[in-house]
C-alpha cells in the first residue's frame, strides 16, 4: 500500500521569507512523487515531479523539491514567499513497480499563508 | 495550453434525485480518471479508465454511481440516487498514458440538499 502524510495543517510564512511544506511517503517499491496547488474554488494544478535522476526537482512558480530517500520525504520550497502563493498545496505518491494503474494517492493538503 | 473540461462547475440537487457531470480530457490522452474531493481532504480516486476501458473502480460506489467513456475520449459520472454524503468536488483528470503525469480540470462542486 502507498501513504502520503503531511504534517502540518497550515504554514505561515512572511512575503520574501523562504517557505517549505512538509511532506512524507510510504511505498513498497520506487516512488514517483509530484507536487500540486490548488487555489480557492479550483482544481489541482500540476507544479513539479519527481521520477529519477537528480535529488533536486524544479518546477513552476519558483518552485523546487528535494527527493530524500532515507527519510522517504518530499518537501516543497520556496527560497521567497509571494502572497500569491497562498493556497492548498497537495503531495501526492505512486508507487511506479507495484501500481500498474498509475493510481495517485494524496496526502491531506497544507495551506500555506503568505502574509505581506 | 491544452486544459481538462468539466461541466456544469457548481450543481445544487435536492438527495434522492439523480446528477450527471460531463469531462472532455486533454486530445490525445487516453486515461481519464474521475477523483472525489471533500472539502478539506485530498481528492480520492473514484474510477480510472484507460482508453474506453474502466482499469479500476474499486473505490466507486457502485450502487449509485456510475461512469461511462463509450468512445474513449470524453466521460460522464452519474450519481443516482444522491445522498446528502455526496456532497464534494468531482475532479477529472487525464494523462497521455498510465505513466505520465495527470492533469486536472477545474472541478464540479456538488451540494445535495
């Protein structure tokens, strides 16, 4: 079976100030790992992925997230906030070997803050 | 850029009564998939189809939902009879194939009253 787990509810984090979101993975086999945001009343917009390669993902927005094996996490950075960036980011896992169906599982959100 | 269709965005019924959501996936992508979202949560897969073919519905309700994609291009999720329970966001997504990334619409937000 595959889990994901974010552990923090919400972030706060001041406009310019360097911003992470938490997230760790659970699977059997070689995860692929993707992260998505969502704003209020939306669907969920792709960001970045991780499937091979080098540790250090970058995606849209500024966004990047480094791929940690031994402590299987996944987190999101920011080196500076926007206000724009407020919004409900989603972790998600595949478990590439042991899922033929390509089914994503998601962990429970983290609304980030922005604050000016 | 190419985008993921849903309609209708918001759709209030009264429990009892039955709905329908329609989704036209990005041309050329030949897996579709149908996620809940209750508010608060992350999205939960409903039913994945690959091509006009359902490659998993495990976590589909199936005594009162069901999905078609007849002619392996756009798909339609219906809930007969809706339950208060039901009240959530139906997201479709759609991927080139089974190990792409997959890409979401904008969501159709169900009320059941």
């Amino acid at each position: 079976a595959q889990s994901v787990a974010q552990p923090e509810d919400q972030v706060n984090v001041a406009e310019g100030n360097p911003l992470t979101v938490k997230c760790t993975y659970s699977v059997s086999g070689n995860p692929y790992l993707f992260w998505y945001v969502q704003y209020p009343n939306r669907g969920l917009q792709f960001l970045l992925k991780y499937i091979t390669g080098d540790n250090l993902v970058k995606g849209s927005y500024g966004f990047e997230a480094e791929f940690n094996k031994s402590q299987t996490s996944f987190h999101l950075k920011k080196p500076s906030a926007l206000v724009s960036d407020s919004a409900l980011y989603f972790c998600a896992v595949r478990d590439f070997l042991n899922n033929a169906g390509n089914m994503l599982t998601f962990g429970g959100g983290t609304r980030l803050m922005v604050k000016p | 850029e190419a985008e993921v269709a849903q309609s209708p965005r918001y759709k209030i019924t009264e429990k009892s009564q039955a709905v329908a959501f329609w989704c036209d996936p990005i041309s050329g992508h030949a897996t579709l998939y149908w996620y809940r979202q209750i508010l608060g949560q992350g999205p939960e897969l409903l039913v994945q189809f690959q091509d006009e073919s359902v490659v998993d519905d495990s976590q589909l309700p199936k005594d009162r939902f069901s999905a078609e994609r007849l002619k392996g291009v756009d798909s339609t999720l219906k809930i007969q009879p809706a339950e208060l329970g039901d009240s959530a966001m139906y997201l479709c997504a759609s991927s080139r194939d089974r190990g792409n990334t997959i890409y979401f619409g904008e969501g159709s937000w169900l009320t059941v009253v």
